[in-house]
C-alpha cells in the first residue's frame, strides 16, 4: 500500500520516508479500539513532570477522562492500536537528546517498565501500516519544528496527541457510522490499571 493514501496534493512538503512495514494484522479492516498507553518515568524527569502536570493541554476529547489520575500525566505516553505501540522517546546524540520515533510490540516493548495504566479514547477502522504512516507524519511534523526533545513542551505526549489527531482526521469511515458501530461494542475504559488486557492484538 502506498504511504500517500492521505497525502494532500496541495501539500508543497514531501511526505516522509516510508519504513518497510511487515506484520499486518488488520488488513480486514475491523474496528478496533485507540489506547493512550502511560509508563513512568525514571529519574529527575519523572519528578519534574509530576510537578508540570497539571500544565499541559487538554483536547475536548479528553475532558470527559475525569477518572485519569495525576500520575497519567507524569509519565511517558505512547499509542496502542491492537498489537502495536507507537511512541517518541527521547534518543542521545551530540546535538543533545533528540526526537525518534518507534513502533515495537505492545507485550515485548512493556515487558520490564512498571506501567501506570491505559485510557481508551476512540475507534478506528485503519490497518497497521497506515497507523504507522500517520506515525511518521506526526514524527516528522514534529522534528520540523525542532529535532530536540523538550521535557515540557517537545516530547512524547504532544507526540501522542498529533497522532490521535491525524487517526481520527483520517479514519476511512464516516465517523457517524463508527459511533454506531462503536455504540454497540464494550465502553472503551476512562482508566484501568494494569495493561494485561491489551497484551493480545484487540479486533471487535
């Protein structure tokens, strides 16, 4: 498939460098829900972002998440669609620590980090790969604007929410039909704790 499938042809920017992708586990298309993944961080950053917390933005849809708890905010985010985690972290070079972009496995790549819990936000109907596309886009977007990651205003949870922006601008079915169907599948969870539950590839 090709990585244009969303690419605007008024775009002046080329889009990025596609990354082979392999394991498609979504090609049907099901509907399956969208995760915000939190872990915590280690060291001095965990203890200044449990001070900054309360600081960061909140999108409309998220304002309905009264249940998240503060720790949510403090920690490290990332996006898990079925079996896979999207997330930005923070990589070491002489520049300084700058932006990176990885997708791993949900089970292998949480295996040995305590993890403070997960929130559902919404469905989709994309596969893996256009996930993962819109992945580089946000990744890329951000690097544009700066290359070095910032602890309170460059990081992974701005990260996090660019990508949920583009997977619901870009969701190839009619967001009144996804309602729908979604109306008639389990509630996704404002908070739960642990993640055993989405160690499995989720398809409703």
């Amino acid at each position: 498939m090709s990585p244009n499938w969303f690419w605007s042809s008024s775009s002046s920017r080329s889009p990025p460098t596609p990354h082979a992708f392999i394991g498609e586990t979504n090609g049907q298309r099901s509907l399956r829900p969208v995760f915000i993944f939190a872990r915590r961080l280690s060291g001095s950053g965990g203890s200044i972002m449990s001070k900054l917390f309360n600081r960061t933005p909140i999108p409309k849809w998220f304002e309905e998440m009264t249940q998240i708890p503060s720790a949510f905010w403090s920690g490290h985010w990332g996006v898990v669609v079925g079996p896979y985690l999207y997330e930005m972290k923070p990589i070491k070079s002489n520049r300084g620590d700058v932006l990176q972009f990885f997708r791993g496995s949900f089970e292998q790549d949480t295996l040995w980090f305590p993890d403070i819990g997960y929130t559902g936000v919404f469905y989709t109907d994309l596969t893996d790969e256009e996930i993962n596309t819109n992945a580089l886009y946000a990744h890329d977007d951000m690097r544009a604007e700066s290359v070095r990651y910032d602890l309170t205003r460059h990081n992974c949870q701005h990260f996090v929410l660019a990508l949920l922006d583009r997977l619901q601008r870009h969701s190839q079915m009619q967001k009144a039909a996804i309602a729908q169907f979604a109306a008639q599948m389990q509630p996704l969870p404002p908070f739960q704790q642990p993640m055993a539950t989405l160690q499995q590839p989720i398809v409703l």
